[in-house]
C-alpha cells in the first residue's frame, strides 16, 4: 500500500504531482482559510506523513490519535506550532524548511525596516487617497537608516543575513544571542552586548529569535522603555516573543518612536486591530519568506523530508533528532 500523505494547505500543482507520483496524497484546497481542526484530526489518524503550516497546531492530542504517523514536514523554519517531546515519545520525525529562505527573509526584515523608518506604506497611502497637493520641506518627513545602528535579538541565520544588508547600508551593528557570533564579529564587525544594553543603544531593534519557553514573553513594556523615545521595532520573528499589549501601551506613550511587524500574538488580525489604526506601525501578513523561489523552494524541501523518511534516509532537516532513538 501506498503511504498515505496530507497537505494541510493548497499547494501549487507541481508540489502535489510530485508527491502524488508516489503517495496517496490528500490536501485541504479552500486556500482562504486554514484547515479545521476536527479536519485535521481525522486526517492525522489515517496519516503517514503531514506536509503542514505554522497555522496548525501538532501535539499531544494529534499524536496520540495518529498511529501510523512517521513524519510531519513543516513548511516553515519556525516549529514552534509542534510539541516536540511529544513528537519524538509517538516516534514522529519532525522536519522544517531552513537555509532555503534566509536571504528572502532577511529581504523583507530590511524592507520593513526601511518602510517604517521612511515612512513607505504611509507614504504610498497618502498618494492613493489623493492628499499629495504639493511638495513640502517636511512632508512625511521619516528617519534615517544608513550610518545608524541596528541592534539584533537573535543572530542565528536570518539575523546575520540581516546584518549584511545592514553592513551594506554604513549601519553600526549590535547583537544579542544566547552564544557569541565570532563570524559575524570578525565579518561584519558585529558587536556583541547584553539585552539590555542593546536596547538602550540601537536606533533600531530587530528580533529575529525563534519562539521558544526562552523567549516567549521576551519584550515587555520595561523593555520598550528602555529603548530610546526615536527608537524603531521590527518583529519578523514570531508575535509571541513580544508581549503585545505592552507594545501598544509603549506606542502610545510615545516611548517609542515606531513599530513594523510581519508578525502578531494571534494571526490573522482584523482590522480592527489597535496596530492598525497607529500611523507609526506596518503591519504586514507574516510574509517574511514570501517569495515565489522560496516558497517553491521550503515546499521541495518538505517533499525531500517525507521522501527520505519514506525511503529509510535520514531526513535532511530533521529537528527532533532524538526521535532516531525511539
Ligand atoms: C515562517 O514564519 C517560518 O518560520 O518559516
Ligand atoms: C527632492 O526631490 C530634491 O530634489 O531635493
């Protein structure tokens, strides 16, 4: 019998043949909406493989009814949507998409960055809606990137990607992680400092650290207070790290200057979301890897994953490597 694999999300059809040529594959296709959880369940309990998203939540719940469940492929370097204990104790090896979007991230962690320091989505309103009348000395006036300096929570891949592009723009750089960065040190003449002096000194905070018991929570309000009044946020990380709700008070007191964010505490938010009614914030949908080359790209590597728990290899990009000795 053929393995019998479930996509979670519509994918492109040369993803799906590809794994249709040799699994019996099923896929959730209302590409609008995210896969019901009662869904997800039932198709869990007949799986051997799931090619899954950050939206869906794989735990204990799900493993203990997936008896036949091998290997799940998250299409995302994140894996914070999946029990991993929990992963490894049911055998199911879990797989994510690294290296292939580094750069496609780091891309639009820049982007987001330019665009709220110079006010770019603003900007491109303002012209849509009919208020350019003239040109004005201070008009949507924004602040300088170049020759400023980034402070970066979370040096891991992406971070250092981040670090170049900033290198590239005269920027001064400083980093927080949990180990030293010696390339990046001697590369790109990162500094390395603690939390709070980072927080203190950057022109422009960027968190790039991965979700995890560490960081969930990482940013409260003292922690925006720490920052200087002119000081810029960027999240292209997961919403959870920040305390939401601090960040909006910190906006509103002005102890910040402003916010750009690819991503939120709950996704998708709605328009009535306090973000959105802030000049000073760009909100994006959580589209740091969102290139058609990447995108194509995380999905191959889903597809080697599950080909290779298939075949007996040792999946690529496996996360739990513990699970090899269950
Ligand atoms: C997206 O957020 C990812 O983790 O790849
Ligand atoms: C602005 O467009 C300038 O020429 O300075």
């Amino acid at each position: 019998m053929r393995p019998f694999v479930y996509v979670t999300r519509k994918v492109p059809d040369e993803i799906y043949d590809r794994l249709a040529a040799k699994y019996d594959v099923e896929m959730w296709t209302e590409s609008d909406k995210a896969v019901p959880r009662d869904i997800l369940l039932e198709k869990a309990a007949k799986a051997n493989a799931l090619l899954t998203v950050i939206s869906d939540a794989v735990d204990e719940d799900l493993f203990s009814q997936a008896d036949q469940l091998k290997v799940v492929a998250n299409m995302a370097v994140g894996f914070d949507n999946i029990d991993l204990d929990a992963a490894s104790r049911h055998g199911v090896s879990i797989c994510n998409t690294p290296d292939v979007l580094t750069d496609t991230t780091a891309d639009l962690t820049f982007a987001l960055l330019l665009a709220t320091a110079r006010r770019v989505t603003e900007a491109a309103e303002f012209v849509k809606y009919g208020q350019w009348t003239s040109w004005a000395p201070m008009m949507l006036v924004g602040t300088d990137v170049h020759h400023k300096k980034i402070g970066i929570v979370g040096m891991g891949k992406i971070g250092t990607a981040v670090a170049k592009r900033a290198a590239g723009f005269d920027m001064e750089i400083l980093y927080h992680n949990r180990n030293r960065h010696e390339v990046a040190e001697e590369m790109l003449g990162a500094q390395y400092r603690t939390f709070d002096e980072l927080l203190t000194e950057a022109d422009f905070v960027v968190c790039l650290a991965p979700l995890n018991e560490d960081t969930r929570g990482l940013f409260q309000r003292e922690h925006f207070q720490k920052m200087k009044d002119s000081a810029i946020f960027i999240n292209a990380s997961r919403g959870p790290i920040i305390n939401e709700q601090s960040l909006i008070e910190a906006l509103e007191a002005n102890e910040i200057a402003a916010a750009g964010l690819d991503v939120f505490d709950k996704e998708p938010i709605d328009a009535s979301h306090p973000f959105l009614t802030m000049k000073n914030v760009v909100a994006l949908p959580h589209i740091g890897s969102a290139s058609t080359e990447t995108r194509m790209a995380m999905m191959g590597t889903c597809c080697d994953n599950i080909e290779a728990v298939f075949e007996d290899r040792p999946p690529k990009t496996l996360v739990n490597k513990d699970v090899l000795q269950y």
